[in-house]
C-alpha cells in the first residue's frame, strides 16, 4: 500500500531541497482554499482559471439526492472530490469532480489494465514470470527516480493479486516496468480517450518523496486524476470497452477481493451488494474508486478523494458517509423510475 512518508510542512518552499523539488516538478502546483458545500462553486470557478479549462458557475443542486451528496460531501478542513454515475441510466453526480486529486494508489487500476492489454495482444500471459521491484535507501528528491533492486519472481496473476487486493507497492512497480513505466501507463489512457488523468512517477519514487505538499490546500497535477476521470475509467472497464472479455473479467474479480480500505467505501454499503475498489492513501489523502453492484440488479461507479479533514480515521470515515450517500441516492431514484414504470 502507498504510505506517507516523511510528512513535512504544506508548501515548504523555502529549502533549498524543496526548492530544487519545485524546480524539476512537471506538473503545475497551485494553492487553493479549503472546499465548503457553500462555497463549491467558487472554488471550482478558481480552479478553472487557474488552468484555462471551462468556466462554471456555481453548482445548482436541483434535487435532494444532489443536496444530499453536496452535503456528505463538504469539506471544512481539505477538498474532497466525488463523481459517480449510474451506469444504468448514465445519471452523474459530482462535487469537485473536474478537480485534480492525488491518485495514489487508485492508478494501479490503470497499470492492471495496460498490463491486460498486452496479455490480450500475446506479449505475456498471466503465468509469465516477472520480479517484484524492492525500493534501495535513498535520500528524498536525491534522484529523479528512486532506486530499486529485484526481489522474488511471481507469476503476472500473482502480481495483480498483490497489486490490486493488498495494494502491494513491490508487485506494482514489477508490473509498471513490464508494461514500460508511466508513459505507457499514460499512453493507454489516452488510446480509452480519457482526459485529467496522468502518472508520473512510479510508486517507489512517490512514497519516497511524498509529503513536501499538502494536497489538502494545493493541487499538484502529478500523479493525479479528476474524480470524473477516475468514474470515465471504471465505467468502460466493467462495461468491456477496452479489454478482452476475459481480461475484463479477470480485472474486475481481482478488485472485488479487495481487502484494503474496510472504513471506506463497503463501510458505507449495505450487505448484500458487491464491492469491486481500489484504494490509496498518501499524505493528508484517503480515496477509495470503484463498482458498487446493488442486490436488485443497479451498478454504479464512484470515486472518492478526500484530503485533510484531521486524521486518516475522518477521512476514512467521510469516505464511507458519501459511498452510503451515493448508494442510498441511487436506490431511491431506481425504486422511483421502477414505480413510474409500473404504473
């Protein structure tokens, strides 16, 4: 699992480390004020002109399952960022959901399915074996990369298994450097045409060197995905867009035997339903992403990015507030359209 590591002060510019760190950073790091349900809209507004994407006014939330969500949703010390659709009815919601947040280790989602991809056009098969990747000592921000040695070969199943169900840092560093590091993990991305989405570390280099920001009050576009983005991924996954039936099966069981994130998103289901997640955790960040398969047969994706909020144990638990959320919304509104139907 991706941990915190050295947790220094928000924004720390002022060494000369950090200042190099700055320096050499790829992606645009810029401050913002904490996120309140009332105030969502011009933070939001904020963010959009600060990257020159569309502009927006505040959100209307018309309906209570909206207020509701605005509502679990709102965040007094941090950002949180949630997108969830129906992929049923392809009804989505979101508050903050064009907002960068760090993925930490919800972009292992991605790796699996570049790694997939390549099982689909013959390159390895899931009994190829490969080295689970051990990071070596080093400095902080010492090297742009952080060294590793190779520890034990396991099979490409083995890999995911640990990847994906235990958030295994050594087995998903084996698998990124099979598929061809991070840009090849960014190049599948934009091939299933999904936008706000980029890795650019791998995850020995990120756990070494997190923590020089505080993604409670700044957004660092490295490593990081919009909620929106996170639920466009999920969506095609489970519906088969891009991989191979058999792949897409294979990927989708792995993340229902998820056994991280407990107060997360199942705290906030229901027995009875199916959990298909991923989790991550960095510093002063908590996420759980995934497929919620309800008992009467409704499906939908969300992803929850929650920054701050005191500890990780409040984070976690307003993770599980909004899956519960979103859950409940859901089934309201399907049990609404079902009577409508009926009549």
């Amino acid at each position: 699992m991706i941990r915190a590591g050295k947790l220094l002060s928000q924004c720390r510019l002022g060494t000369g480390r950090l200042l190099s760190f700055a320096a050499l950073a790829v992606a645009s790091v810029v401050p913002l004020a904490p996120a309140h349900a009332d105030n969502v809209g011009t933070v939001q507004t904020s963010f959009d002109s600060l990257f020159g994407t569309e502009m927006r006014g505040p959100p209307v939330y018309s309906t209570m399952f909206e207020r509701q969500l605005a509502a679990a949703a709102e965040a007094s010390n941090g950002r949180i960022g949630v997108a969830a659709v129906d992929l049923r009815t392809g009804r989505t919601l979101d508050v903050l959901g064009d907002q960068r947040f760090p993925m930490a280790s919800t972009s292992k989602i991605a790796i699996a399915a570049t790694f997939l991809e390549g099982v689909d056009k013959g390159k390895w098969t899931l009994t190829s074996e490969f080295p689970m990747l051990i990071p070596v000592s080093s400095k902080p921000f010492s090297s742009a990369v952080a060294p590793v040695r190779e520890g034990q070969y396991l099979t490409a199943a083995k890999l995911l298994e640990l990847m994906l169900t235990r958030s295994n840092n050594y087995a998903t560093d084996g698998l990124l450097r099979v598929v061809g590091g991070p840009d090849a993990v960014n190049a599948w991305v934009r091939r299933a045409g999904i936008e706000d989405w980029h890795l650019d570390r791998d995850i020995a280099t990120l756990v070494r060197d997190d923590g020089a920001l505080d993604p409670a009050n700044v957004i660092d576009k490295r490593d990081s995905a919009t909620p929106m983005a996170m639920v466009t991924l999920l969506r095609g996954l489970y519906e088969g867009q891009w991989l191979s039936k058999r792949s897409r099966d294979t990927l989708i069981a792995i993340m229902g035997r998820c056994v991280t994130g407990r107060r997360r998103i199942p705290a906030g289901i229901p027995d009875g339903a199916m959990i298909h997640h991923k989790t991550g955790s960095l510093h002063n960040t908590s996420s759980d992403v995934g497929i919620v398969e309800t008992p009467n047969g409704d499906v939908f994706a969300v992803a929850i990015y929650v920054t701050g909020q005191g500890s990780r144990p409040n984070r976690e638990a307003r993770i599980a507030s909004i899956a519960r959320t979103v859950y409940n919304g859901y089934l309201t509104e399907a049990r609404g359209a079902r009577a409508v139907a009926s009549r």
